[in-house]
C-alpha cells in the first residue's frame, strides 16, 4: 500500500489564467515534504552516530548526514521554483538546480500531433517517472521531442487533458489499444 505523504513530494497547484494558459507550479506543502524527509533522514544519521561512535559505526550514521544535506542544500530550493507552463502556443518547463537553473520552451502549432512515449513499463503516477517522452510531428513531418522529467511526468494527464481539449491530437499511453499475449 503506498504512503499517502509520498504524493506530496510531487504535489503542485493547478491554475488556469484569464489568457486560457494553465499553470502547474510546486507548493509549499512539497518543499515541506522534502524537509520532513530530511529530518527523519538526518535525525536517523545524527542518531547512529551518537549510539554507534564508540564502537566504529559512527561513521556511517554522519554519513547519513551528510548525504541528507542535499536535500536542504539542493532539492529543497530547486522544487521550490519549478513549473509548467502550458497554452495554445507552447509549453514552458522550469526546472533544474537553483545554482543551475532549466527553462526549456517547447513551441506548438495548430496541427501538431504529440504520440507519447516510455521505455519500459507504463509510468506511474505516485512518483515521477523521467523516461517518458513527448514526440511531436509538425504537419511538415518533422518531429520534435519533449524529455518530460519527473515533475511534469507526475503531472502530465493533467497537461495532456489540457491539450487534447485545445484540439490537438494527443496519443497518451494509456489511450492505446491494449494487446494480447
């Protein structure tokens, strides 16, 4: 059975602007899941190392720390700022680092059809998944292609629901006859 807090490290607000664009931003509820992981990850380091010192586990358990520094140092202030923006022209992703930041601008046109794509199982919606693709064939037959990372693969039927109500053709994978073996 999944933990119900789980969603939260993926949890967005969802907003519809007067222009008709959509947007889907982190909240506060998730940068505060992130900091509930790291307590429980550094108070677990923290504890190993006070228990264990003298008898050379001590190690281990600042090594736990350590590593649950990350979260507070990197994840916490990146997931803070990201967002998808979504409208009839195109779609803004940002993401990345806050030492490093991401912004990729994918542009969309009237008669674009997006086939979706994963290698692998079928993605799940608890946690991201960041090897779900989104291919694009523009009406000249070119074809373009939007690496989803985690954020926007947690998030993307609600993106795919916003596009395929704009008119354009969207071949999700759960939309695809199933097969059988």
């Amino acid at each position: 059975m999944p933990l119900p807090w789980l969603h939260k490290l993926y949890d967005a607000s969802i907003s519809v602007g007067v222009d008709g664009s959509m947007l889907v931003s982190s909240t506060r509820d998730r940068v505060l899941a992130w900091g509930l992981v790291f307590c429980i990850l550094g108070a677990l380091g923290l504890s190993g190392w006070l228990l264990r010192r003298r008898h050379g586990g001590g190690r281990l358990g600042l090594g736990v720390f350590g590593a649950a520094l990350i979260i507070p140092v990197f994840i916490m202030p990146s997931v803070r700022q990201e967002y998808i923006h979504v409208s009839r022209a195109g779609i803004i992703v940002n993401t990345g680092a806050w030492y490093h930041p991401s912004r990729v601008d994918f542009h969309l046109n009237r008669g674009d059809s997006i086939r979706e794509t994963r290698d692998g199982f079928m993605p799940g919606n608890l946690m991201g998944d960041p090897s779900v693709s989104w291919h694009v064939t523009r009406p000249d037959g070119e074809e373009d292609v939007l690496e989803l990372n985690d954020f926007f693969t947690a998030h993307r039927m609600v993106v795919a629901y916003y596009i395929k109500d704009r008119g354009f053709v969207l071949q999700r994978l759960e939309d695809r006859p199933r097969t059988s073996r």
